[in-house]
C-alpha cells in the first residue's frame, strides 16, 4: 500500500508534463497529499510489531542477470522518514502556490526529489536504493538553477557536484559489498559477515560518501550555498528531506553492513559531528543573510543527527531519527518564514534592512510563525527538538561524555543565533528612515505589486508544519514507540547499549 | 563449400550490398538531373528541381531502410551457429545479434541523413553509409585476422569519404583529412602487428592463434605484435593518446556522419576487439591488479583505459562546441567500455557490449538534436543550445536524457552500463585489484557531470538571445526525424529500466 507513494509521485510528475498550467498546482498539491495520506494510513494502520523489522512489502524480480529486484520494505525508521517527506511535500506545494513562470516544469523537478526520497527510505535492494539515490540529484540542480535567486547556477552546481562526489564513493562502496557478498538485498547483506580489514577502509568510504549529503563538517559548504541560491521550495525540501537521504543511508546501509568498520570509526564521526554543530552556529551568528542563518543552522542540527548516530546505542540512534523528523518539519518552517512570507514581499535577505522595518506589525502571522519556528530549532520543551535533542544527548552521554560538554556550549550558540535572527527580522526598533507600514503592507518597494499579505495557502501549509513539530514535540512516543524497536534490531549495537 | 551455401550465409552482407547498387542508381538517374537543372535554369524551374531532388532523396532513404530492414530479416533467418573458410565468415548467436544493431544503428544514420541539406548527392551519401555497414557486418562476423582487417579497411575507406561529403564546409574537409591520415596510419599499425602474429603463429585464424600462443612462452616480438595490433585499435576506439582525430572528425564531419563514426564504427569495434583480445590473445591475458601486475595484453589495456577517462573527461571540461565536447567524452566512453575487456571473461565482455551499445544508441540521439540545433541556428555550440527548452521542449526533454544517461544518472541505459562495467571489472580480478580503475572511471563520470549539466544548463536556464522568429520560420518540421530522436530517447529510458532486455541477450550470446 504505502509503496503507492512513489508510484503516484512518479505518475503525477510525468503527467504534468502533458497537463495544461491551470491543472500544474492542483495535480502537485493532489499528489502530495495523496502521498501524504498514504503515509498517515500506514501509520496507524500498520501494527508496530510489524515495525521492528525490515518488512517486506512488494517483491518482484527485475534484473535476474545480476540478482537485482524490485524489493520494497518498511520499517519504523522509514515510516518516520516517509512521514517526514509527506508533510515536507504537502507544504513545499502550498507555500509554491503562487509560483508564475514554467510551473509545470517546477513541479515536475519537484515531485521527481519527493518520489525519489520515497523510493530510498522504501527499498530494500541496494541497487534500487542507489537507483533513487541517484535519481534525487539532477532535479535538484534544475529547480535551483531555474527557479533559484541569488547566485543560483553556482549554487546549483556546486550541491550537485557535491552530492555526485559523495554518490562516487558511495558507489564504491556499494561495488563493494556488491562483489563482496554476491548480494544487493539489504537484508542478506546485514546478516553477511564481511571481513574487518575490508570493514575498516569500506566504511568510512560509504559513510562518507552518505555524510557529504547529510552535511557532515568539513563537507558542509553546498549546504548553505544551496539553500540561498534555491527557490524556497528548493531550500524546504532540501533541508527537509534530502539532507536526512544522507543521514538515512548512513544508518540504514554503511552502519548497518559494516558495523565493526562503523565501531572502529564511530569516535571519529563523533569527533566531526560535535565540530560541526559548534562551528556552524557560530558561524550562523554572524551572517546578515536570513537565509544563510538558516542553512548553517540547518548543518548545526545536522550535527546532531550524526552525534546521534555515532553514540551507536538505542537511544542515541533513536534520537538521530527522530530529529531527522524533526528537523525536517522545522528547517522547511524556518525557510517557509524567510524564503517565502518574508523575502517576497520585502525583496531582501538583510539582517540589518530587516531590522529597520519592524516586521512584526506588518507580517503578524508571520512574526508568530517564525517564533514558534524557532523555539522550536533552539529546544523549547514542547516542540519536536527538544525531545530530539535531549534523547542524543542522554545517547550520547553514555559514550561521549565530553561531546556532551561541548555540544551543550554549541546549543547556547543556537539559541544565539536564532534568537538574533529573530530579533532582527520581525523585531527590530522601526527606524526613521523606513516608512510607515500597516497593518498586513510592506511598503519598500513600491513597483512590487503582488498579493501582500500572508495568503492562505502559506497559512494551511505553515499549520501543518507547526502541528507536526508541536505534535511529536508534545508527544514524542506517537514516534519513538516505532523508532526504537526498529533501531533495537540493527546489529551495530554496542553491547549493553 | 559451395557457392550457394556462402551466399546464404552471407545473404545479410549480400543483401546491404545490393540495396547499395539499388540507392545508387536511384541516385544517379533522379538525382543527376535534378542538380544539372539547378544549376541551368531560373527561379520557376528551380522550384520544381528542388521539390524533384528532394523526392530523388526521400525514395533514396525508403530504398535503403527496406534494404537494411530486409538485411535485418536475413540476419534472423541465419543458423544459429556456423563457420566458414576457417573462420572467415562466423555465425554465432553473437554476431547475429550485433549484425542487428549495427544495421539497426544504420538505420538512423539513414533517418538523420533525409533531413540534411547540406548533403548535395543524398544517393551516394547513403550508399557509402550502407558500404560502411556492410564493412560493420563483415568486422562483426569474423574470427580471422585477414577478414578482420579488410572489413576494417572497407569501413575505414567509407567513413573517410563520410566524414568529407560536405563539399562546401572546409571543417568537413579538415575532418576527412584527419581521419584518413590517422586512420591509415592505424591501420599500417594494425598490419604490422597482424603480419608480426602471423610470422609467430603461423596462423591468422583467431582460435588457432589461441592455442599457438598457448604452448609458448611470451616473446618480445609476440609483445611487438600484440601491442602494435592494439594500437591501432585504439585509434579506431579514439582510446587517449590514439584520439587526436576524434574532435576534429565529429566537430567537423556532417552531422549524420558523425553520428554513424561515433556509434557504428565504435561497437563493431569493441566487438571485434573483444574477440581478438579475449579469443585470439587468451594465453597472453596478463593481469592489471594494482599490487599484481602481469605483463599481457590486460594492463596495456588498462593504461588505455586510465588515460583515456581522465584526459578525455578533463579536455571536455573546457570545449564550447557540443560536437567537440561529445567527442572527448566519446574518449572518456571508450576508456569505460575498456574495463569491461580488461575484466576479461563472460561478465567483462558482455558488460562491455552492453556499454558501448547503448553508448552508440545515446550518441546517435545526441547527434540528432545537435543536428536540429545546427538547422535550427546555423551552429553547434553550446551557446547555439541555449533556450532549447522554450523553441522545442521535445528535443530538449530528448537531450536531457541523452546527457543524463552519458552522465550515468538513474533510471537511464548508462547507469545501468556503469554499474554492471564495474561490478563486472571488480569482481574479475580476486581481491579487488582493479579498484583502481574502477575508482579512477567513477571520479571520471563524477567529472563528466559538470559538463553535461553546462549543456543541459544552456538548454534549461539560458535564454535565446537572438529573435528566435525569423530562424523558426526557415524550420519545416521533420516529423521522420523528430521521431527518430524520440524513439531513441525511449530507448535509452526503456534499456534503462529494464535493462535486462538487451543485458541478457548479449549474456546468452557470448557463451
């Protein structure tokens, strides 16, 4: 059932491609939320015992000549990741509603990532895995480069080249295990005992390679590029999903084939994790740029899930997932806010010019969106960070003590930085030189001549997103509960983690 | 051996043979006025002696395309398996199969061609290209030397003369002049290393070589004679640094031509290459392990290989010429496709085959929309490309796929190709020893991205600068050709997803 997602997602796209624009929106949103109900009906409907291990849901042979199938499974993880890019989809189409030029192309790249993201968090055959992998990158490169603003074709190229980079050695490491094993089933292969000198140099060239697209440190720099040349779509999806392909893969495949390698390397992942978080928040403290902010931030939450995945027990890796989701729903909310309500009608990016126009009278809704946006990155209680955050690093205490130390001093620099964004943008002390505003009008450029105030597809597709983080933030078992026993059967476990 | 036996094997070379003298004569009695009268007469009868050349052109292709269909029938209606005159003339479920792809191949050069202007003599242009798919089929069904080398001079010699047929392009002349300067050379090359195998084996059938080479040890001169046969394959594969003539051919040969030397010319020659390589020089296999090697004809193969992906990938970063820029990553292909020989063995070979196949399928789309941008523009560089996507989203959706596949982006042929060359390559040699081949041609095709993204850049992000208007209205719409591209287009989707179709034959196939 839940495998119609990506069926739907790819039907949908090839269809807009013949559909005149009026039906463009219509059929994106239609999809996606189809996509979406597909996900919440295999939440409630699928028994969480069934979720503990990688169940298989359709099975057919594709490639007998070299042992490929078309093999599709579930498990907690991938629900919550399926999930995840459900929500992200629903609102990256509402908050691309009013988008005017070549829409059926724009959502035609646009449903290619979604269906593809379906596709890796669903396969089980590596191949097919690698296939989606894969199949994510080039739309990417034309959403941003034709639909993006700043310095787009650079930024395009550069994540794609970037994500191509990473692909390579993932592809060696997939080769690898390939010939290794004589298997691509991902669940013959995690049972498959490989060598621990083979281990040692695969692992670290396959998680590395998943690293590059899940932002890991010194890797990191198409992240913030990419979000600020991207079209705000471009940017909540890529910060929503694609980022967690990278962090999905590394769990779901190099942790989980080498797991002696993973043992060997783990303190190293810590080690760049815990630089990543720290140095990219202090790094977001001085942007002017809205949406820079925003990337960095994204890479310090980033950090997180990959401290996470490093502390290798239940609840460390529990708690990577959940923030996957997590910062999924609130990186798509937090570039929603600047992106979309703030930079269209404003035009500009900047701290300081922000500062000057005291937002908050004039975008209410958005002021209030982008508060609860970003007490909800810095881990208020009560939002979907918190209880992601404070699960890794009770994770990660067990093993890394002095990450935590370190760690708690970088979460002191998130809340900083997005306090300081926060400030500047909605509350800034209205300065002499800008005009007057009212209520619901921006009034600094005057040529601008679009729909002003806060329409109501941005409202429904920013509720979504806050119920979600509120939602698991409230609540965090409605996930954990699926999560942990889907995690408790992966074989990198320390023992008596 | 009757007469009548070698023509009903040979019925397929027989049958493309005919339909040359068929085109030709066409050619000659309806063309010839035609061209007599445009240059005679004025503007009324000039009219009516265009639409009678182009009438002369469009019977001239329908003839060829049933010659090669009726030659593809003849291919299937051969035995399974048979040999003639000591290998001269082999028919296995192999050469049946590329025999078919080849005039398959043909058959959209053909379809390229009815739509060029510039071609002024369609009948003779048409009949060298079914010449060079006889030379194709020839190259394809031989297990002998001498065999091997005259259909190589039959395809040479026709090729030459295609890359040259544009008499009013100087770049076309360029191109033939090249060609055939590198081509002969390559050829003396592979004549020397042939005559040097002989004089060792006594022999020029392949299997006999074989078992020659079998029972002596490796000699200086057999080293001689098997690195000169190998150079001037590598010519003919523009394998780096035997490549020199390929930017030039493709940039300036017509664009039919260009298409037919990039992907005909290119598969029968990796057949053929495989079969000399793998079944000819078998006991001199040697070994390419990185930690390993074994003198043979492997790690020359290898070196090939290595050279040809970085300096093929890393000159095509800088062209600004779609043709040129396609024809280094056409030496960057070939270095690709060498790793499956070099991997030697079932797998390797039909990794390769599979490869260049779909290779050859890719390029000659490619072809295809650089010759409707070049009708269309009057040019083919990328900048001649920009704003495609607005002027025809089909040829550019076509494009798009052309380069994402070449890229090796999923769900395209290419990806498929990569995956089973390397997996192939990886598992041949014990512990990993080619890693760092495969290593090396994934950083390649991690290159090539960045180049084949610039030219889906100037189609998608670019705007056309010039007004488009009066260009559009020179266009007349070829439905034949469009479609032609499309079908291609499909292909490569189609071998992309269900790569099995094509994998498996050509598994069965090599036994």
């Amino acid at each position: 059932m839940i495998a119609w997602t990506i069926y739907i997602t790819f039907g949908g796209a090839l269809l807009l491609l013949f559909l005149p624009r009026v039906f463009a929106r219509w059929l994106a949103l239609l999809t996606t939320i189809a996509g979406l109900a597909l996900g919440l009906a295999a939440f409630i409907h699928t028994p969480v015992v069934d979720l503990a291990h990688f169940t298989t849901i359709v099975r057919v042979p594709w490639i007998s000549v070299l042992g490929m199938e078309y093999h599709l499974a579930l498990d907690g993880i991938s629900l919550t990741m399926v999930m995840v890019t459900g929500i992200s989809a629903v609102s990256t189409v509402l908050f691309s509603w009013d988008l005017e030029h070549r829409q059926n192309e724009f959502f035609f790249w646009l449903l290619l990532v979604v269906a593809g993201c379906y596709g890796v968090f669903l396969s089980v055959n590596l191949f097919l895995f690698f296939v989606f992998y894969e199949l994510v990158i080039v739309p990417k490169y034309f959403l941003i480069a034709i639909f993006g603003s700043t310095n787009k074709e650079y930024g395009a190229m550069k994540l794609t080249l970037y994500s191509f980079f990473g692909g390579m050695f993932v592809f060696i490491g997939i080769l690898v295990a390939y010939v290794t094993a004589g298997s691509l089933d991902l669940n013959q292969l995690a049972q498959f005992q490989f060598p621990p000198q083979l281990q040692w140099w695969a692992f670290p060239v396959m998680f590395l390679g998943f690293a590059v697209l899940a932002g890991i440190w010194p890797l990191h720099t198409w992240a913030p590029t990419g979000h600020v040349a991207a079209p705000t779509a471009g940017s909540m999806l890529l910060a929503g999903i694609v980022m967690k392909l990278g962090s999905y893969a590394a769990l779901r495949v190099a942790m989980n084939l080498f797991p002696q390698g993973f043992q060997l390397w783990s303190k190293w992942i810590a080690v760049l994790a815990v630089i990543g978080i720290v140095y990219a928040a202090a790094v977001a403290l001085r942007q002017s740029d809205l949406k820079f902010v925003i990337g960095y931030s994204s890479v310090s939450h980033m950090g997180f899930v990959l401290l996470g995945l490093a502390t290798a027990n239940v609840l460390g890796v529990s708690g990577a997932v959940l923030q996957m989701f997590s910062h999924g729903v609130i990186a798509a909310l937090l570039f929603a806010v600047a992106g979309r309500m703030i930079y269209r009608r404003t035009h500009t990016r900047d701290l300081d010019a922000l500062a000057g126009m005291n937002l908050s009278h004039a975008l209410p809704f958005a002021a209030f969106t982008f508060v609860i946006a970003s007490a909800a990155s810095i881990g208020i209680p009560g939002f979907s960070g918190f209880a992601a955050e404070i699960i890794i690093l009770i994770g990660a205490w067990k093993t890394y003590p002095v990450a935590v130390w370190i760690t708690g001093a970088g979460m002191v620099l998130v809340a900083a930085f997005t306090l300081r964004a926060l400030k500047q943008s909605f509350f800034g002390e209205a300065g002499s030189s800008v005009v007057r505003m009212q209520e619901g009008r921006v009034a600094l450029d005057p040529d601008w001549n679009e729909q002003q105030s806060i329409t109501a597809a941005e409202k429904i597709g920013a509720c979504l997103l806050m119920f979600a983080t509120l939602a698991v933030g409230v609540y965090p078992k409605l996930l954990l509960d699926r999560i942990m026993p889907a995690v408790e059967a992966m074989r990198f476990l320390k023992s008596g983690g | 051996m009757s007469y009548l036996e070698l023509l009903k094997l040979a019925s397929p070379e027989a049958i493309v043979v005919i339909t040359v003298l068929g085109v030709l004569t066409i050619g000659l009695t309806t063309g010839r006025e035609a061209a007599g009268a445009t240059v005679s007469t004025a503007q009324p009868t000039r009219n009516a002696s265009r639409r009678s050349s182009t009438r002369s052109a469009a019977l001239c292709s329908f003839v060829a395309v049933l010659g090669l269909a009726v030659a593809i029938g003849a291919v299937l209606m051969l035995p399974r398996n048979a040999t003639l005159f000591g290998g001269m003339l082999v028919i296995t479920p192999l050469t049946s199969l590329f025999k078919i792809i080849c005039i398959a191949l043909a058959v959209f050069t053909v379809l390229l061609t009815t739509s060029e202007k510039s071609l002024r003599h369609p009948g003779e242009f048409l009949a060298i290209v079914l010449l060079a798919t006889v030379g194709l089929m020839l190259l394809v069904g031989s297990e002998e030397l001498l065999m091997i080398f005259i259909g190589l001079e039959l395809l040479g010699l026709s090729l030459y003369v295609m890359a040259a047929f544009d008499k009013s392009d100087l770049r076309s002349a360029e191109a033939g002049l090249k060609y055939f300067l590198f081509g002969s050379t390559s050829s003396a090359f592979t004549l020397f290393g042939i005559s040097l195998i002989y004089g060792m084996s006594g022999t020029t059938g392949l299997a006999a070589i074989s078992a020659k080479l079998a029972t002596t040890t490796v000699q200086p001169l057999l080293a001689v004679g098997v690195v000169m046969t190998l150079v001037g394959f590598a010519f003919k594969i523009a394998a780096a640094p035997f490549h020199l003539w390929a930017p030039d051919a493709y940039q300036g040969a017509p664009v039919p031509s260009a298409a037919f030397i990039a992907s005909g010319s290119k598969v029968a020659s990796f057949v053929v290459l495989g079969k000399i390589v793998l079944l000819g020089f078998a006991p001199v296999h040697g070994s390419a392990a990185w930690h390993g090697m074994v003198a043979g004809w492997s790690p020359v193969l290898a070196v090939l290989a290595a050279f040809s992906i970085l300096l093929g990938n890393l000159v095509a970063l800088a062209q600004s010429n779609v043709r040129r820029l396609l024809a280094y990553s056409a030496v960057a292909h070939g270095g690709y496709t060498l790793l499956g020989l070099v991997a030697g063995g079932r797998d390797g070979f039909s990794a390769a085959l599979f490869y260049t196949t779909t290779y050859a399928i890719t390029l000659v789309g490619a072809f295809g929309v650089v010759g409707f941008v070049r009708r269309e523009t009057g040019g083919d560089d990328l900048s001649n490309f920009s704003g495609l996507c607005s002027r025809s989203p089909l040829m550019a959706g076509c494009m798009a796929i052309f380069m994402l596949s070449l890229a090796g982006i999923p769900p395209l042929a290419g990806f498929f190709g990569k995956f089973y060359l390397f997996s192939a390559a990886l598992r041949a040699v014990p512990n990993y020893g080619l890693l760092w081949l495969v290593a090396l041609a994934l950083f390649g095709s991690f290159i090539s991205l960045y180049y084949y993204l610039m030219v889906l850049k100037f189609i998608f992000v670019d705007k056309w600068a010039e007004a488009g208007a009066d260009h559009r209205s020179l266009v007349t719409d070829h439905v034949l050709q469009k479609s032609a591209i499309c079908l291609l287009a499909a292909a490569v989707l189609l071998l992309g997803v269900m790569p099995e179709i094509l994998a498996a034959q050509i598994l069965a196939a090599i036994q």
